[in-house]
C-alpha cells in the first residue's frame, strides 16, 4: 500500500472530490474496497471524497483504471436536474448499502442523460393526474381508485395492458434497463428534478414478473412521491405498491367478470390474455373475495405439485419491457447533426460504455466514427433496364 500523502495530480488543477466518492460508489466499491483497489489506507479515500486531500498523480491514475471514467469525469459536473429522492429499494435489510448507492448513481447518470436531451429534445412531459393518497390512513379502495384514476388519465380502458414500458415512457417516465448483479432488486425507482426514473433487472427474462415488477414502481412513483423510506414504513408502502399493481394490471371490474374457474388450466387461460402470472392473479382473486381461501391454498398446492411456482407456463411467451427514450434521443442528436459523439461524452463527462448501457444503445455506438464518401460529380452510372 503506498503512503500517498494527497500530493495533487498537477499544479494546476485536482479532481472534484464528490466525483472520486460518485465513481467508487457507482462501481460498487465500499471505501475500504477502494482503498484496498487503488493501494492507500480507508482514510486516504475518506480524504480525497471530502476535499481534505487530494491524490497523487499516480494513485489518480489508479483511481481512473478501477472506476472506468475519463479524466473529464473528475474534473467538470454535468448539469443536473437534482439528486435521486427516496429511491424505493424493497429489501433494505438484504440488500447491502454499496450495492443500493451503487444503483443509485446508475440512476443519476440516467437522470444526466435525460437532462442533456432536454437541451435539445421535447421529451415527453410527465403526465400524471392530481391525485393525493395518504399512506398513513389511506385503504385498498384509495388505491384500486388511484389505479383506475391513471387507467382513464393515459387511456388504456380495463382491459389487458400491452408493452407498459412504452406507456409510461410516452407519460415522461424514464425508463433503464441493464444488469444489476444484485439478486435481492428486480427494479427501483425515484424523482429527480421534476421526471420520475424507473430502473428494471436485466436479470429478469420473464415478462410477466416484469411487467409486475414495472407496475409496483409504477404504484410508488403514483402514490409515494414524497415519501422517506424507513424500515418501520416499508412494508407497510410495499403492500401498498403491491395492491396497485395488481389493481392497475387487473381492473377489479373486467378482470371479476374473466374468473369462471378455478383449475391450472384455467388460469393458464387467464394468463395468455392478461400477460400477468398465475400467481398474481390468484392472490388478485383472493383479495377480491373471487376464489375463498381454500380456493386459492388449493391452486398453489397444484402449481408446487406441478413444480411451476418459480417458473410458471407461458413466462416466455411476453417479452420484458424495453427502453427507448433514452436511446432514441442520443440517436436524434448524433445523426441529426445536433451533438457529436465528442460532445456527448464532453457533456456527460462518462465512459462512453456506462451511457450506451444506461440509455440501450447498442455496445459500440458512440465510438463510431463514420467516413464521409459520396460519388464523383462526373460520374453517371451506367443503367440498363432488363426485357421483362
């Protein structure tokens, strides 16, 4: 371990000291694995990230080669809209902090992205109605109210939802999808600024659990905007998200009307149509008095017999929901002519393959560097028409 004493990188200039602490976090990296990384102590790292010293030329290089940024990245700040507020992580005991602020970076480099389009793009205006659900003493029928009220506000009617994710991108929600090697978070989400972010697992292949997954955020982003996740309030806020999920993919009227039965078969049926899992829709017919508790313990004694409780039929059937907006803009930008791909990562200050992965751009992309050619002026191509 070197004895790095804060010697600065040059005479000139020092990096950013919240930029050190932004690119640890968003790899992943606790303040001793880092320290551990890069061969200085903990209290070197806790050093650099508050400004009381900064690092030597060679340990700053040590620190660009473990975070994967540019030089750029700790030198400048990207304009920003504001920090991520209240992100809902549904398991705060399980899920380990670094992994949580590491996600959490992930989205405020999306929300970066987001910013730097409206620069120049009209993205779509977040389009929820006015509605105020209280937490504290609200009920089931406040939610299954709240659900139908967005039902009616986007036009979907009560029937089977196709493609959410372009739903509620076309209503102002941001919407990433990419891998988050964490096993206890399928998705998450939060405000930042005035446009709510939503990240989806890209470890979750089954488009039913997907779908579920994107209206409960759907439900946090609805009836939680303003509320400070605790441990003595998450479950309480993720019953809640739970029950407007399965209000909003299942209208309580139409979907009533659809349960004629109560066999695998039967619900296998009910999934073809709905695009939700078995299981949701059998606690769905519970909660709405449509199948009597032994109705329903006796559909999941069949789904454990019939060893389809972790992977049921038809999972493959519905593809999970994917992002555009992000990718489409950065697009709109780069062949339009409006931002070069220099531009692009000067402005965002990020390796180039954390905003591919981040927006859904294909790996690559903004390294490309296409060659101008066109035909000669005096070139007339020879063209021959066949006899038919």
């Amino acid at each position: 371990m070197s004895n790095d004493r804060g010697a600065p990188a040059s005479a000139g200039a020092k990096p950013i000291p919240e930029r050190i602490r932004e690119a640890r976090e968003a790899r992943g990296f606790t303040g001793e694995a880092f320290a551990d990384a890069i061969g200085v102590s903990r209290q070197a790292v806790a050093q650099f990230e508050t400004g009381q010293a900064s690092p030597s030329g060679e340990t700053m290089s040590r620190i660009i080669g473990e975070t994967g940024q540019p030089i750029s990245f700790f030198t400048s700040l990207p304009s920003r809209a504001g920090e991520p507020r209240s992100p809902f992580f549904r398991s705060l005991k399980r899920m380990e902090q670094h992994h949580r602020r590491r996600i959490v970076r992930r989205m405020q480099w999306a929300g970066d992205i987001g910013t730097l389009l409206e620069r120049f793009i009209a993205l779509p205006d977040v389009n929820f109605p006015g509605f105020e659900f209280d937490a504290e003493h609200g009920d089931e029928d406040d939610i299954e109210c709240a659900a139908e009220r967005l039902r009616d506000h986007w036009g979907l009617g009560r029937g089977p939802i196709r493609n959410l994710g372009a739903t509620i991108e076309a209503n102002g929600i941001l919407l990433v999808r990419e891998p988050v090697c964490c096993q206890d978070m399928d998705a998450v989400s939060c405000w930042i600024g005035g446009r709510p972010i939503v990240l989806m697992s890209e470890e979750v292949v089954g488009g039913p659990r997907d779908l579920f997954n994107l209206a409960h955020e759907l439900g946090h982003l609805v009836l939680h905007p303003d509320i400070e996740v605790t441990s003595s309030n998450l479950d309480m806020i993720e019953k809640q998200a739970n029950r407007f999920a399965s209000a909003f993919l299942l209208p309580r009227e139409t979907f009533s009307r659809e349960v004629l039965g109560s066999s695998i078969a039967y619900f296998k049926a009910l999934k073809a149509r709905w695009g939700v899992s078995i299981a949701s829709m059998a606690y769905r017919s519970r909660d709405l008095g449509i199948l009597s508790e032994n109705q329903f313990s006796y559909l999941f004694r069949q789904m454990n017999s019939l060893r389809i409780r972790k992977v049921e039929p038809l999972d493959d059937a519905f593809p999970v929901n994917r992002p555009t907006m992000l990718a489409e803009g950065l697009r709109m930008l780069v062949e339009h002519g409006v931002y070069t791909r220099a531009q692009i990562e000067a402005a965002l200050g990020l390796n180039l393959r954390d905003v591919e992965g981040l927006a859904g751009l294909t790996e690559g992309y903004l390294d490309q560097r296409v060659v101008p050619i066109r035909l000669k002026g005096n070139f007339t191509p020879d063209v021959r028409v066949d006899d038919a």
